[in-house]
C-alpha cells in the first residue's frame, strides 16, 4: 500500500515495530536563522494568500516549498530539494508512493541520492493526521539510505500546515515526536531548525 494509507501513526508503528516517545524540546539542536532578503518578500506575498486560499496544495507550494528551498540555499545548494517524487523503496511493507517534500544531503537535483535526510509531509489542517505517513516515509529513507550503504544515524521529519510545523526523529526503530507545534511567522526557528537536521548536526 502507498504511503498515503498509514493514516494513523498506529498503523505506522505496527507496520514497522516502532517504539515511540514523547519529548516537548527541540530533537535537535539549532541556531535561529533569519530569513533572507528573498524569503521574507515571498512570505510577505504568499503568506496571507495560502491561508485564506486553504488548500494544502496552496499551503504546501507557497510556504512550505519557499521554506525548503531556503534551506538549500543557507547550505550553499549542497542539499536537494525534492518536491512530489515518486519514492518507492519496498512495495511488499507499503513503502511506496510520492513524498510531498524529501531532503536528500546529495546535490544532485535529477535523481534522489544518497543519505535522504529529512521528510516533510504537508497536510492543511490537523499535524497529528500526517504523523503516521510522516513517520512511514522516513522509514522509506532510513531503508533507501542502507540498502545503498549510506546510513545515517538519524532521520528527521516534520508535518506542516505551512504555518504550523511539528518535528519527528527516527533512530534505529525508535521513533521521537516533539510535541510542540512550531509557528510561523516567525520563521528564526522553524529555519534554524531544518537547516540543523539537513546537515545533520550533532549527528
């Protein structure tokens, strides 16, 4: 089955054999970023059109999209940014499918490489009802990085509305979700803090 039917992070954690924990602090640890120049004017033209449009797709392309690309560029494009690609690492446990957003710490744009580092999986309004197919794409990049001998200690990933991000990190088949939801505007922390599980610091 697609990524698509883990729509409860129970079916995620029984799928996989995941032990979960729950933490309210940042997974890991980061430096508030500024936006730049560039980023803040697209935010400044987007941000109160992909609210009051509302649809994921609006959400997902004008806030979502602008901030990964951001974050490709504050590590001088020595990651990629993929957006709505086909991710099919094992069909026989459901891991296959299209990610809404994947990282891969690889500078190729043509092909996903690599180490995938980290997932992010857009939904328009409640965080928690794309946690589990969060949580089964970054098993997909966990797998895809060993079966090709680049394994990392850690995957990260997130669900966001596009305003609203909440972070998850998966080590070995233990799962960690902060429960806090972080907001944007503004966009110091919610940077800071993917650009740190790009390049995978204190990793």
């Amino acid at each position: 089955m697609p990524y698509s039917q883990f729509t409860t992070l129970e079916s995620s954690v029984q799928q996989f054999g995941l032990t979960v924990s729950e933490v309210a602090y940042p997974l890991i640890s980061y430096t508030p970023i500024e936006a730049s120049p560039f980023l803040e004017a697209v935010l400044d033209r987007a941000l109160a059109w992909a609210i009051a449009v509302g649809t994921e797709k609006a959400r997902s392309e004008a806030l979502i999209l602008q901030l990964l690309l951001e974050v490709r560029e504050q590590l001088d494009r020595q990651v990629s940014v993929f957006s709505g690609r086909e991710f099919n690492v094992d069909v026989s446990q459901g891991l296959n499918g299209y990610c809404d957003f994947l990282i891969s710490r690889a500078t190729q744009q043509t092909v996903i490489t690599a180490p995938a580092t980290v997932v992010v999986e857009a939904k328009k309004g409640d965080l928690s009802l794309g946690l589990g197919q969060c949580a089964a794409e970054m098993v997909a990049a966990q797998q895809f990085n060993q079966q090709r001998d680049r394994p990392l200690p850690a995957i990260h990933g997130a669900v966001s509305s596009g305003t609203l991000w909440q972070f998850l990190m998966l080590q070995g088949q233990n799962l960690t979700i902060d429960l806090t939801e972080y907001a944007l505007p503004p966009v110091d922390t919610v940077l800071g803090l993917l650009v740190a599980m790009a390049e995978g610091k204190n990793q």
